[in-house]
C-alpha cells in the first residue's frame, strides 16, 4: 500500500468512525464527558418565588404606606406567612416570599417610625429583587441541550435543578499494546541494551486528560505468535488498540503482519510525515486499531494528531487540538515531500521551534504547548513567517 498524505490519513480515519454509545452516570463522575441527550427539568427551580437579598418584602402598592412587620421569613422555612394590605415582614436571602408578596425591598432603604416601616426607595419597581418561580428553568422545559460539554458549572447546573444523574456518551475502552524486549519499568536499574518505557505512561496520561478511565496496558514480547494472542484478547475486551513499536519493516516489526492474522483490515500503513512516517490504521468489526511508532516522541505525534480526535468524536467531545496560526521566531529549512510536525512553544502571537526534533527525543516535547506544521510542499520558514500551528490540549 502507498504512502498517503496527512490529510488523507485523516479522512480514512474519520470514514471508520466508532459509534457513539451512551449511559446514565451519577452526575459526580460525569465533569469532562458531554451529554448524549436533552435534560428535560422536573420542576420550576425555584419552586417557589424567592428573595434574591436581604430586605422586607411587601406588596408594591403599598410602597408609599406605613408597614406593620408581621413577622420574618428565612431561607429553608417550611411555614408560609400570608400579608395582608399594610403590612411587610423581615425576609432574607433565598426564603419564599409571603403570600400576597410581590416586592423585596432592600434593608439599607427603609427606615423605622413608631414601630413602622418607611420606604425610602425612589427606584423602587414591582417585583425587583424577586427570583420568580420557574426563573431559572421551568418545569417541562429542554433545562440542558443533547451535546452539552460538562462543565463544573455544568455539573452545578444540574445539581442545582436536582438532577443527579445524566446520559453521556460513554469514553471507549482502550488497549495500549507495547511490543519490544528492550523496555524497562522506570525505576529499575538498565540492563545492556535496555530503555526505559515511556509511552505507556504518556499515552494514558493524556486518555485519562480527556476522561477516559477503562484503559489496559499489556506487553509483548518481539515475536509474532506471542503478540498475536495479546493482540486477539485487546480487540476482543477494547473499543480501540493503540500498538506501540514494531510498525516498520526491520526483522523485529511484526505489527502489520499479524495485525492481519487478527482479522484486522489495513486501512494504511505509512503517512508522508516527520516524525512518525510508518503509522498504521486498520479495523476490525467496529474496533479501531492504530500502530504507533515505537520512539516516544513519534508516538505522542501521531496520538495527538490521529487518535485523540477519533476518540473524542465518539465521545461528543469539541477538538482540543486547536489550528491557528503565529509568526515564528527562527528559520527552519526541510526538504518536500514530508509534512513536519515540529515541536514547539508558543506565546502572545509568537512561535519558538523547539530544540531537540529527533522522533526519540522528548525533552523539548515536554516544554512544547504546540506543533507547527510545515506541509509536504513547503521548503520550511523564515523568520517572522506566519505558520500554522496546533495547539496542545493543557
């Protein structure tokens, strides 16, 4: 199979969209996730109307008279006063108005004589400082949209409409696959000829950013009947594979090969790009899997720019990886023919390209907020150019 551009990479991968699926969650675990339908409100909120400040509520037409104070109404009472003509009581903040009410007047602009209330309220208007019943959202009414990003002010939203529990669309399962008997855990002492794994730890980190929680780490040793059964029992329990090392043609890249004795259909292997050129794509049924360059740099590459939207499409989630453009601070010269995906800083309108663009270096990923993306044709930057770039999700 050919080499195929970026953009066409893209395209296929969004052609081989995962179905969005949804379940009820209890309202303290759904920030992060999008609501998969309409939030219908079960009451008025508020259900009753409320005082929005500390005052006397009376009736408007008697705002010129002498008030007898009945009585006080605070916030979570549960006996009802009733007022009649002439008469007012104490109220405050977020307690029912009295029967009759339909004002609140503030407690700096009144004043007492002989025991008797006195405006003194020029601005005085019917209704002002009442939270009308059904004011935030009334009782059989759309309270939060089909789509809704959630928000912690989302999530009080709903809390404060007595919601507890809401329809999201569900974050897939996914499976991180590393193949490579040159890996070892951080933390133990390097054997000859030994690396420290990265990508397991980088790869989850940014599926748990975008609220992904059921995600399984295997490993695999370099030969191909070992990592066909791992392989099989990842597509088998996951939504999505993400294979790391062995995508390319050395003797020790088994990954396509057995990928396709898995049942997995090749949708491409190889993007014309820098770093990350041997990325693959195949499904399998409704199962995406995606093989990823072992070098960590290469792999958070393509994870970025490839998978993270696929997942956050089924997930009804709005692009954390955001195009724009910026000048850039320095001259960088490529060849045609690769898109480059350069490491990079960016701040107040302005593009560093970072040091350190080798696909196994992730020193200068670490303090990159961006990519800056030079297509196959160009032949690089110049200083002061505009680029476009791709933010990172924070």
């Amino acid at each position: 199979m050919k080499m195929i551009s970026v953009n066409e990479a893209k395209q296929i991968i969004l052609q081989f969209a995962l179905p969005k699926k949804s379940s009820v969650i209890d309202i303290s675990e759904a920030f992060g996730l999008v609501t998969s339908e309409d939030i219908i409100a079960s009451t008025d909120i508020p259900n009753f109307a409320q005082s929005s400040m500390d005052g006397y509520a009376m009736k408007f037409a008697d705002k010129n008279k002498s008030l007898s104070v009945i009585g006080e109404m605070a916030a979570g009472v549960s006996k009802q006063l009733k007022i009649e003509n002439g008469e007012a009581t104490r109220i405050f903040t977020g307690a029912p108005l009295p029967e009759n009410a339909d004002t609140v007047v503030m407690q700096e602009k009144i004043k007492f004589e002989n025991n008797l209330l006195l405006i003194e309220d020029e601005n005085l208007t019917q209704g002002i400082n009442v939270r009308q019943k059904g004011a935030e959202v009334k009782k059989g009414e759309v309270a939060m949209k089909e789509g809704t990003y959630l928000s912690a002010a989302a999530i009080g939203f709903l809390a404060g409409i007595g919601c507890s529990e809401v329809s999201v669309y569900t974050p897939p399962k996914v499976a991180i696959i590393l193949t490579g008997n040159e890996l070892q855990d951080p933390g133990n002492p390097l054997e000859f000829g030994q690396v420290y794994e990265a990508n397991s730890f980088q790869l989850k980190a940014v599926l748990r950013q975008i609220r992904i929680k059921n995600i399984e780490v295997f490993r695999a040793e370099d030969n191909p009947e070992e990592l066909h059964k791992v392989l099989e029992k990842a597509i088998e329990d996951n939504d999505v594979v993400l294979l790391n090392g062995g995508v390319s043609v050395g003797d020790y890249d088994f990954v396509t090969q057995v990928a396709d004795t898995c049942g997995v259909e090749e949708k491409f292997h190889k993007i014309k790009q820098k770093p990350g050129k041997p990325l693959f794509f195949g499904t399998k049924e409704n199962k995406l899997v995606f093989g990823l360059p072992g070098n960590p740099s290469s792999s958070l590459t393509c994870f970025y720019e490839y998978v993270l939207p696929a997942l956050e499409n089924c997930m009804g989630l709005p692009s954390t990886l955001i195009e724009t453009e910026a000048r850039v601070t320095h001259d960088y010269s490529k060849p045609a023919g690769l898109t480059h995906f350069l490491k990079a800083f960016y701040s107040n309108g302005k593009v560093i390209p970072l040091h350190a663009q080798e696909s196994f270096r992730l020193h200068s990923f670490a303090q990159a907020n961006c990519f800056i993306v030079l297509p196959e044709e160009s032949l690089g930057c110049k200083e002061n150019e505009h680029v476009i770039i791709h933010l990172l999700p924070k």
